[in-house]
C-alpha cells in the first residue's frame, strides 16, 4: 500500500491541519486504521489526533482516494469531530473468551 499526499491545508478556525490523499494498493480497499497510522507517520502527527473522514475506492482501477484531519490536541477533536468517525478511528476492544 502506498499512500501519496495530494493536498494539505491548514484550517486556523478549527485549528486542524487537513490532508487529502491518495492510495494505491494491491487487493482491496485498506482498512481505516492501517492508513490512519502510516498517515500520521507521514504528517508527523500523533495517531491518535488523526481521524480519517473518508476513503473512496474508484471505480475500475486500485486506487483509493481519501480526506483526513490532524489535530494538535484531544480536546479540539473532541469538540469538533462527531462522535460517530472518532469511534470508527478507533481500534476495537480484543474480544474476551
């Protein structure tokens, strides 16, 4: 999986920084927390103050195009974010047996 950064821009009112990117991978679409984690390498940002809006898989070709947003502090994502994407940004409790 390859991930290119296509745009960032930063946002001063909510103060965010805003990534649009693009993905290239070998089978299907990757999973929103293994791109949340090689993105924020990437940006140099924690993982946990990246959440991933969206990934769209285009239609005919391997290529995935997505939208994300790095904040600088738990409490400005918390105020922002709805509260549906930061649980989908998060890994899932391991199961008990």
């Amino acid at each position: 999986m390859k991930i290119k950064v296509v745009n960032k821009n930063t946002n001063k009112l909510l103060d965010r920084l805003e990534v649009n990117f693009e993905i290239e991978s070998e089978a299907e679409t990757p999973k929103r927390l293994e791109v949340k984690e090689k993105l924020a390498a990437m940006i140099n940002y924690d993982a946990s103050l990246v959440v991933i809006k969206k990934i769209e898989q285009l239609t005919g070709i391997r290529k995935s195009v997505g939208i994300a947003h790095a904040y600088k502090t738990q409490e400005t994502l918390k105020t922002v974010e709805p509260e549906h994407l930061i649980k989908r940004n998060i890994p899932p409790a391991p199961k008990k047996e």
